[in-house]
C-alpha cells in the first residue's frame, strides 16, 4: 500500500458484523476526530481483517467508512485467507479492539496481536479487562444501561417478538465506549513510537507468559478435575431461570460500569452529523424492529440541547420531557455512543 513513516495504521481483526461483534460508526468518528487533532503530523489509516456475514453488515462497515473517514483511509481484507490475517499484523502499527456486544468475552485476536508486538487500544469489556493490562496498552471505559432500562430487549426476545441477531443489535445500541477516551487513545498511539514499542514488547512477554498453551493446559487440567470433584459430591441440582432476564442484568459484569440514573453528569459534545443521520448510517431501520424510535432519540437529544451549557441527567432530562427516565437513559447511552453527549468525571 505504500504506507510511509507519517502513516499510522490501526487494525481490527474480527468478523465484520456490527449486529454480533462490533459497531464500526463510533471508531470512524474516534478516528476522524483524532485525525483532526494530530492535523498534518500523521495519516491515520483503519485497515479491518475479517468478512462480512451479510449485505447489511458490509453496507454499515463501507457506507459508514465512505462518509466518515478520508479517501483511502479505510483498508477491508479477506479474514478467510490467513496469509492475508499474517500480512495485517506485519502491516499495523496498532491493534484496536472495540467491542460492544457480549458476543465477544476474550477475544483470541488480541493474544494474536500481542504476539506479534502490536500495542493494543481495547474497550474495557469482560474478558478484555484481563487480557489487556496496563503494561500492554489502553482500555477505554465502557457504560451500558442498566438492567431495569434493558428489560424491553429480554422480554421481547423471549416472546419471539426480536431474531437473534436483533436482540444483539438493540444490546449493542445501549453499550457506550467512551468517545473522548477512544478518541485520546488513538491520538496518543499515533503520536508516540516510543510508546508504541513500549506496549509492543510488552505484550510479546504477556503472550508467551500467559498465553501460551504450555500454560493455557495445565490451567484447563485443573479446571477439568475442579469440576470432576463438583459433580462427585453433588446432590441433586434444580435450577430455575427467571422468565425473559434483561440481558443488562446477566452482564453486569461486562461493561466498566452502568449508567446512574441520579448522580451521572451530561453535557452536548458539539458534531457537524445529527441523530437523523447516525441512525440511517447504522441502518437501525433496515434491522427491523430498532431499541429505540428515531424521533425519540432526537427529542432526547433537542432536550439536553435545549439545556445546554447545563449538565443533566437521566432523571432531570426525563422531567423536562416528561418522558419516562427507563426511556430516557437507554436514549442518553445511544447519544453517547455515537459522540453527541460526554460523560462529567466525578
């Protein structure tokens, strides 16, 4: 490709399925506004090693990338070739891993990535909280709905009212990378070679010391014989599962924390994009069955703008609009996720 010192090029290895893996519309925008940052000092390149499952996923990676990102910027190879998986690793710079659906819990792409020295910028998600340590690269914090604002997706599942891949789609429209922190991470890599090795070399030691099988099987040895010991003793076991669970409730633990309905803070992060063209970027409408109406979504986002510079919250947005607040928070994440509203730290 001609890739030059001033090119920095970030790499996702993964299956290219917004609805199962990953949304692709938030990293474009982390990327675009980070390539406004560093200005003329780096050419920031996404480069994705996977396949698309389907035409809807491949219509939101390539829509997306051709709105959003430079001419030339946005590179998609042939996962299924794994010559091609080899020449991608060679090629970065650094590896990101923006997951947001609880599809993924470890991911084996990032050991991979490790191993071949790449530095890794990952969300902050599940397994990924153990696989990436601090010494390897940069987690960015995740925020997710909470269980109660969640519920309408496990019960419509469970009543057959949602498909599968709708059901993740509707999870993964209430799960929030930081956009701010996704947005430093990346323009602190690109930045800073140095630093860049640093997590590289790193990672290389993790891999091997962690990861490597002749570690990995003495680990599920035990496990296995953990269990053996388990079942021995066992009594009769009856379990019961409680009918349509939120999924926001099963994975608590996956995000790095839920939204606060009464303390956390919001305030307008200015974009040149609207809510209208977020959603249709998505093709949240070609889905089917959205977690949220599109208007509504807008009504939310006009409140907090109407608002501004005032802070809000879930609970003061919602009294505004007289909306309900279970409503209005899985909207506020929505809005979130998608770089129009930032988090105060407290």
């Amino acid at each position: 490709m001609g890739f030059t010192n001033k090119d920095v090029v970030f790499l996702t290895v993964a299956r290219l399925a917004p609805a199962l893996k990953f949304d692709p519309i938030p990293v474009f925008l982390a990327l675009r506004e980070a390539q406004r940052i560093l200005g003329d000092k780096k050419r920031l390149h996404y480069m994705v090693c996977g396949y698309y499952p389907d035409e809807h996923s491949e219509k939101v990676f390539e829509d997306a990338a051709n709105e959003l990102l430079e001419e030339g910027r946005f590179h998609v190879f042939d996962g299924q070739i794994q010559d091609n998986v080899k020449s991608c690793f060679s090629a970065a710079d650094v590896f990101l891993f923006p997951i947001d659906n609880f599809q993924e819990s470890f991911g084996v792409a990032l050991v991979e990535a490790m191993s071949a020295g790449l530095p890794v910028i990952a969300s902050d998600w599940d397994g990924v909280k153990d696989t990436v340590s601090e010494d390897v690269g940069i987690r960015v914090p995740t925020m997710s709905t909470t269980s109660e604002q969640s519920a309408p997706e496990g019960q419509r599942y469970s009543q057959g009212l949602l498909s599968y891949p709708q059901y993740s789609t509707n999870t993964s429209a209430q799960i929030e990378i930081n956009m701010p922190a996704l947005i430093d991470a990346i323009v602190t890599c690109a930045d800073k070679k140095g630093l860049r090795s640093k997590f590289g070399n790193k990672g290389v030691r993790r891999a091997k010391s962690v990861y490597d099988w002749s570690v990995i099987i003495p680990q599920m040895q035990d496990i296995w014989q953990d269990l053996a010991e388990i079942r021995r003793h066992a009594g009769q076991v009856t379990s019961t599962v409680p009918f349509a669970p939120p999924p926001m409730d099963y994975m608590a633990s996956f995000p790095s924390q839920a939204i606060d309905a009464a303390q956390d803070q919001f305030v307008i992060r200015e974009t040149d994009y609207s809510v209208k063209e977020m959603f249709s970027l998505r093709r949240y409408a070609n889905a089917k069955r959205s977690f949220e109406n599109e208007d509504t979504l807008a009504r939310v986002y006009d409140a907090v703008r109407a608002l501004s510079p005032e802070a809000v919250s879930v609970e003061s947005t919602a009294e505004s609009l007289q909306f309900n607040p279970l409503t209005v928070g899985r909207c506020l994440v929505w809005l979130l996720k998608y770089g129009f509203l930032q988090r105060l730290e407290t």
